[in-house]
C-alpha cells in the first residue's frame, strides 16, 4: 500500500534512544505513513528494537546496511521510499504527536514545496507551553528561498525539521562516505522550489547524544565539512552570485569551527593538534580568495581565529596552550 508520507529513519548504534524515536512516530495523529527503517550495521541491541517493532506494526519497512554511514542508510531509504512526501527523522531524536499532521496540513493547503517548522531540545517541553496558532513566513520565489536558506533562517541546513516533495528529489541524493553531507543535499533541492513555508511550530526535539558527529574531538572526516561548502559554493557562483558573500560566510564559519575543535583536540593529542592546525592552514590559503568575499564573521574572536591561524597557526595553539584564548 502507498502511503502519503516516507519517514526515513537511518539507526546505528542509538539504542538508548531509539524506542523513544520509534514511539514517537507510530503515536502519531497522521497515520497515512510508511516508516523505513535503515539498519546500518549496529553493534548494539539497536537491530533487535528494529526488528520487534518491524513484527509489531505493519507500516515499517526494515533495510540493512553494513555501516557504510548514515549517507548512504538515508539514499537506501530514498531509494525504497513510496510516499508522495519524504520526511526524515534521526534515531536519536524524536517527534510530538502532531508532527506529520501539522506539516502535512500546511503542505496540502498551502500547495507549496517544502514546509518546516522549528527544533528544539528535550528540555524545551519542560519550561514552555505551545501555541494553538503558529505564525508561518512564506517565501514564494526561487531566489528568496535560497537566501534564507543559505542564511539558515528559518531553514536550517539539516534534512529533519522539513517535509519534502518526492518528486523534487528526483536526481538528488545525499555525498556517501562523506559527514556533513546534508548541506549539499538540501542546497540542491532548495535550487529547485519555487515555494516555501516555515512555520513556528516546535514538533522536533533533540538529544543531546555525546557521541554524535558534532559532538567528537577533531578528526580529518571533518573536512567534509569544508568539500561540502566548496561543492555549493561553486553552484553559487553559476547560479546566484549575488548570494557568493553569504556562502562564503558559511565557509568561513566552517573553518573557524575545525579550527575550535582542533584547539580542544590539545588535551588528547598536542602533537596532532599542531600538525591539524597547519593542515587547516593551508586549506585556508588555497580559499583565500573566495574567503575575501565573504560577509565578516560576527565576533572578532571567529576574525581573529581564521587571521591567525591563516598566517601564524603555531602562534594560536601557543595562545590557547597558555589559557589565553578562552578567557
């Protein structure tokens, strides 16, 4: 049976929250869905949950992958989704009850290509109250949309949060063995809507998971983060050049976060931190150029750390080494 919507939901290792997740999406409202689980090759007891909820309710649809990343586990589950909409949803995280409804209202009534609503932690449902009425900001042209979603706002740069039209999503698919590859991913669909809703309505809550990606002490994968910004930025040129010192920004931005967790990499391993810090170094000389264009860095610590490390990076590992940094 074709259902409305695919929910995508790629599993490794996440078993301390993953009936959390699972719950929550069965216990919704909307019920007109397939859930497509991707096993990614877990150690853990995460397959066992897989398969106990697969038994239980008919709407699951159960893939395996051997950890090849969660890239790869989210095109299995484009591959094999059948809905008219995609939405995707981490196994670590989880939704509110009304979270497919509220999405697939406003896409259907509104007739547009993308709705998103807004993310928060666990700890939002314990210090504030909903809404009944959300406010929505429309956005009806093509070049607006990619603005505000190469500002990050409202749209964030995450797949999850969004509900998709499939037929957008045709020929796109997510960098495999790459992380960070989401913000590639949504820049090619956003290049091909024309409409666009987001609304203010809190239905995704995070866990603060200490072994997610954005949470792990340097290491080289993260430079997927900047062959991400290069890939988009590159589009930009061709496509909305007017928009280059914003996506220049974003590289900016990018680097000067590798360049924070290489200085936190300096309790675990001084020697590679060095050596990382002059690696970051000569990226940022080869994207200097494009780096010139870009919209400045809102603090002066973020200017400071990309002019340092650019032409002394043993100097700020010195500065940072002797608690001068972060005071």
């Amino acid at each position: 049976m074709i259902a409305k919507i695919s929910v995508i939901v790629p599993v490794y290792n996440s078993a301390r929250f993953l009936e959390r997740c699972l719950e929550s999406i069965l216990n919704q409202k909307f019920m007109d869905f397939e859930l497509i689980i991707v096993e990614d090759g877990s150690d853990d007891t995460s397959p066992q949950i897989c398969e106990i909820y697969q038994q239980k309710d008919t709407r699951i649809r159960l893939f395996y992958e051997q950890h090849n990343g969660q890239s790869i586990a989210r095109n299995l589950g484009l591959k094999e989704a059948r809905g008219e909409y995609i939405c995707f949803i981490d196994s670590d995280d989880y939704v509110s009850s009304d979270y497919l409804e509220r999405l697939y209202e406003v896409i259907e009534r509104e007739k547009v290509d993308l709705v998103s609503c807004e993310m928060r932690g666990e700890s939002y449902l314990a210090s504030s109250e909903q809404r009944v009425e959300e406010e929505a900001t429309y956005f009806r042209t093509n070049r607006k949309i990619m603005l505000a979603y190469l500002q990050e706002s409202p749209f964030s740069f995450g797949p999850v949060t969004k509900l998709y039209r499939k037929d957008y999503l045709e020929g796109i698919h997510f960098s495999e063995h790459k992380i960070y590859e989401d913000y590639y991913f949504n820049y090619q669909y956003f290049s091909k809507i024309n409409s666009a809703i987001a609304i203010d309505f809190v239905g995704y809550f995070y866990i603060k998971n200490e072994n997610s990606t954005v949470r792990k002490l340097f290491d080289l994968n993260q430079f997927d983060n900047i062959t991400e910004q290069h890939m988009v930025i590159k589009e930009v040129i061709e496509q909305y050049p007017e928009y280059l010192p914003i996506a220049s920004y974003n590289l900016a931005w990018g680097y000067y976060w590798l360049i924070t967790k290489c200085l936190y990499l300096i309790k675990e391993d001084k020697a590679k931190s060095k050596e990382y810090l002059k690696l970051i170094r000569n990226y940022l000389v080869t994207d200097k150029k494009i780096l010139k264009s870009a919209t400045p860095l809102k603090t002066r610590r973020e200017r400071w750390t990309i002019k340092m490390v650019e032409s002394y990076p043993n100097l700020i590992w010195w500065a940072y080494k002797m608690k001068f940094y972060f005071k």
